[in-house]
C-alpha cells in the first residue's frame, strides 16, 4: 500500500512540475516568436519611413493592404498625395468644393495623368509625400521610438517621433513665425498572408460645402478596435537590429 502511495506521490509531484514547467516553456517559445516578429516589422517600418520621405510612390502603395490596392491604383494613390480611403467616391465628407461637387477628375483621367497641375499656371506640380498633409507642417526627420506585436503576432505598431518645422502665415502685427516641435506618429500594420501590410486607413480630414474638418496628425485603421484591445509587447529598436 505504501509503494502504491509512493508512485502515486511521485507521479502527482512530476504532473505538477510538468504543468508548472510547460507555461514558462511555452512563454519562451512565444517570446522568441514576437522577437522575430518585431524584428521583421521594424525593418519592413523602416523601408515604408524611408520610401515616404524619398516619395517612392510604387514603393510607398506596394505596402498598402491588398485589398486596398484592389479599390485604388497606384495612380490614384499618387494623385492623391497617398492619402486616400478606399471608398472615395461615395465618401460624402471626401474633398468636395464649396458647391459640394467633388473636386477630383475621372479615374481613367488620372489613370492618364497622375499627376496634378497648377489651377492658375498651369504647370505640373510634381507629387510630395507628407505623413501630414498640412502644408504648413514640415518634417525634417524622424527617430523610431518602439516597436509593438500583439499576442498572436498578426497585428503591430511602431511609433516614432517625427521633427516638425511648422510654419503660420505672416499676420498683421507679425511675420511669418515658425516653430520647430516633435510630434508622435504612429504606423498601423497587420499580417496578411504571412506580409506585413498597411490595413485600411480613415481619411485624416474631409471638406463639405467648402468647410473642412479638423485637421489629424495621426491617422488611424478603419477598425482601431482591434488594435484598442489587443495586448501588445513593447520592443526598443536598439534591440532589433
């Protein structure tokens, strides 16, 4: 009786250390997976910061989510400035003059010229990349700051300050001013098909009946939910590369 309570002790103890010890392994496993993860992300971040700043517009859209190229074209995207959600035309709050007719031409115009020219002069102004599109905002540079993966290593963020010049119109009593600060950005990405992708962004502002909307730094996905309650690990790019 005593040796069958013996064998019985010793295979209750190694059950428990087996289920202590399986998380802990697992966790490692989970770890080193993220850590891949983030380190492919950020340099998949790096090459989209990189394309923006030097408009490399066929690079810039081949990160966009497929979907998303499906309903917009390359030209469209680059007519645009890269700044354009996937339901435009019917989007009513999307570019609209003060008689609230829209403002773009055909898509087999600009599927013939892509790029925009001059109201006035007439001459073609070549396309600018802008992670914001105000005008009066210049960027300068960026330093990354942190890397994010979700649990399940299909979603991702990647944050990084960009150096901002902006300038305000001369007034009456003043000139121009210009103000240098940092603003925090923030890159959206998820999994598609085994390929970190852009997913589908909402507009950063709309104009209706002449009268636009406020102005956002920070665009977000469509769906931000699943990114509000996915738990992140953070990483520092100083780690990844």
């Amino acid at each position: 009786m005593r040796k069958t309570n013996l064998i019985i002790s010793i295979f209750l103890v190694s059950l428990l250390l087996f289920l202590l010890s399986t998380p802990v392994v697992m966790s490692a496993e989970s770890k080193d997976m993220l850590f891949k993860e983030a380190q492919l992300l950020y340099k998949t971040d790096s090459q989209y910061v990189d394309a923006r700043f030097k408009n490399q517009w066929k690079a810039i859209y081949s990160f966009q989510h497929p979907g998303y190229q499906k309903a917009i074209s390359v030209e469209e995207f680059q007519y645009f400035g890269g700044h354009v959600v996937a339901n435009y035309r019917e989007d009513k709050t999307f570019q609209r003059n003060i008689s609230g007719f829209p403002i773009y031409p055909s898509v087999e115009d600009i599927k013939r010229n892509p790029i925009k020219k001059d109201p006035f002069l007439g001459v073609p102004l070549p396309p600018e990349y802008r992670f914001i599109p105000n005008p009066l905002f210049n960027v300068t540079g960026h330093k990354f700051e942190k890397v994010y993966i979700n649990n399940s290593g299909t979603l991702g963020k990647v944050a990084f300050r960009l150096k901002i010049i902006e300038t305000f119109p001369p007034s009456v009593m003043a000139g121009e001013l210009k103000i240098k600060r940092d603003i925090l950005f923030v890159d959206y990405w998820e999994k598609v098909n085994g390929k970190w992708v852009v997913p589908f962004m909402k507009p950063f502002f709309g104009h209706l009946s002449g009268a636009s909307t406020k102005l956002m730094e920070h665009p977000f996905p469509t769906d931000m939910t699943r990114w509000n309650t996915a738990h992140f690990t953070e990483f520092k790019p100083e780690d990844l590369k």
